[in-house]
C-alpha cells in the first residue's frame, strides 16, 4: 500500500472498537442485539472503505446489512475533534469577562480547523477531488489526549447510527417494497410519501435513543453517550450551506437536535455544562458556517441567564429562517 492509501484508512483502526460499542454498548443491548441476530433480523455490518464523496449510513432490509462508510466516518471524526477541541478552548478562555467569547483567536484553532476543513471536503461536490488524509492535520492514528477523546467519541457515535439503522432493519422490514419503490431513480414522491418516510425516520430516531439511553448506565459514560448523539446531529447540520435545517423526506435537522436533547438526565452540574456547550457551540457554529447573523449590532445584548436561554435564542434564530424558507 503507498503512503496516501495507507492514510486513507487512519479511520479503519477504529473499525473494531465501533463494533464492540454496537454490541455491548450494555447487557441489556447486547442481549437484544444477539436476539435480533438469532431472529435474522441483523445479519452483519459492513465497512465501506471509500472515503470520497462521504456517504452517510444506510442499511439493506434485504440482505440484513448495515453499512458504513469510511468517508462518513473519517467527517464525522473531525467533527468530533473539532467539538472537542473548541470545548477545550472555551475552558482556557473561562473567567474572562466579555460578553462574547471568541474562540478562533486561539493558537489552537488552527489545527481543529484544518482538520475539519478536510473532513467537510469530503462532501459530494462535482468540482472536488479526493484528497487522502493530509499529514498536517490530526488523525485518528496519532497519541494526543484529544485524538484519543475523539476516538472514544466517534466510537460512541458511530454505534449511535447504528442503532438507528437496527431501528430500520427491525421496525421497516415490512415496508422494504416501499422504499424500494420510493428510491428507485424515476420515482416521483406520490403525496403522503414524505410523511411516511418521515415518521420512518422519527422511528428509527427513537429506537436509537431507546438503545443509547434506555437503560441505566454509569454517569460518566451516559454522558460521552450524550455528547456523541448530540455530535452526530450537529454533523448534519454542518454540511448544509445554508441556515436551512428543513429536510424533505427527513425530520428536520433541529427537531432531531431537539429529540436528543430532551432525553439528556445528567446530573452532574459540571458534565452537564459541557453538554450545553457542545450544543449551543455547535449551533453557534452552524449558524457562522452559513453566515446567518446571530450576534447582534450591540454585543452587550448578545448575554444570557444561562445556556437555556442561549440555546433558546439560537433555535428561535432557526425557526425565523425556516419560516423564511418556508414563505
Ligand atoms: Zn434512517
């Protein structure tokens, strides 16, 4: 293998790890998992290993498979990466009394933005080339703490989806001819086909965060389980070129945000701050990456009571522009 195929699969190394999370995330999960297997409802997963153009998580009521790619995998690693890494700089930063933080002026930025940037590049676009995992970027391979942090993210992320597939595999077997049907490429959406694939999704939605947060589970790793949902939504999010969170056939984007949100039970006070701060930085994050206006003229209003009251804002900054699309 030449060097750029070799780094082509840095992701490849936590192929392993994700499917471990998949199947014993917990006893009760894995239990349910093996039974799923012995009804022939889940036969396997498999690894795509194209990396470009990314392309999100499927799975095949036929054949039992899910499937993920690497190209996915390696964005969303950065996406984890880049989360965790503005995190970090909002700690260092912590204490400093203005009303609107910034965080690109960090010497850390940089990296997390290169790293990000390529992971973006990974999109489907027809002007692109692929190009393999540079070196002056972070990868998956490397021994930083915060590698290693957005490892254990992915990981966490990577079997949320799954679960959402498994959601598919077990609750849609019987409606394999409709969407056969609804994705062949000729096929113009009848009325009612939207809903239904919407409400197939909302399904799928919350088997997985039955998966994710049905059962009890240790604080700390309830909360890494928190963070990588929230994460994996946020990946969407970040792929739109516009402050458009509407999806035809999908929920859209901030419902299913909002869907992981209201199932968060963390107690702890410090653990739940960090999981406000992915949240409302990352909606922060969106709304600057489609340069949608959020701050206003006079930043001394730009503050708030707490993160609820953040986050409010930025969803009813999101709602406006839905309503503008919408009209
Ligand atoms: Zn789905």
């Amino acid at each position: 293998m030449s060097k750029s195929e070799e780094n082509k699969y840095y992701i490849s190394s936590l192929f392993d790890f994700i499917d471990d999370a998949f199947r014993s995330g917990n006893n009760e999960i894995a239990e349910k998992i093996q039974s799923f297997i012995a009804q022939g409802k889940i036969k396997g997963r498999e690894f795509n290993d194209e990396i470009f153009p990314m392309k999100g998580p499927t799975s095949n009521i036929d054949t039992g498979f899910i499937i993920l790619q690497a190209g996915f995998l390696s964005y969303l690693w950065t996406v984890c990466y880049f989360m965790i890494g503005l995190i970090e700089i909002y700690q260092d930063k912590a204490g400093i009394d203005q009303p609107v933080v910034s965080l690109i002026d960090s010497e850390k930025f940089e990296l997390l933005n290169h790293t990000f940037a390529w992971g973006k590049s990974l999109k489907p676009s027809i002007d692109a080339e692929f190009v393999p995992w540079p070196d002056h970027i972070a990868n998956p391979m490397q021994k930083e703490i915060r590698v290693k942090q957005a490892n254990q993210l992915l990981v966490l992320s990577a079997s949320y989806l799954m679960y959402h597939e498994l959601g598919h595999l077990v609750l849609h077997a019987d409606a394999a001819e409709f969407i056969k049907t609804v994705k062949s490429p000729f096929y113009t959406l009848r009325e009612g086909d939207s809903r239904r694939l919407r409400n197939m999704e909302i399904q799928a939605d919350v088997f997985a965060l039955d998966c994710m947060f049905g059962f009890p589970t240790e604080e700390h790793n309830r909360y890494m389980k928190f963070f990588a949902a929230i994460v994996t939504q946020l990946a969407e999010f970040f792929l739109r070129g516009m402050p458009d969170t509407r999806s035809k056939n999908y929920p859209d984007l901030d419902e299913r945000l909002k869907r992981v949100l209201d199932r968060i039970d963390i107690s702890d006070p410090g653990l739940k701050m960090n999981i406000d701060l992915v949240c409302s930085i990352g909606l922060q994050l969106f709304l600057t990456l489609t340069f949608a206006e959020f701050i206003p003229p006079d930043p001394d209003k730009f503050s708030f009571e707490d993160f609820d009251e953040l986050k409010a804002y930025l969803f009813k900054i999101i709602d406006a522009w839905k309503e503008k699309y919408n009209a």
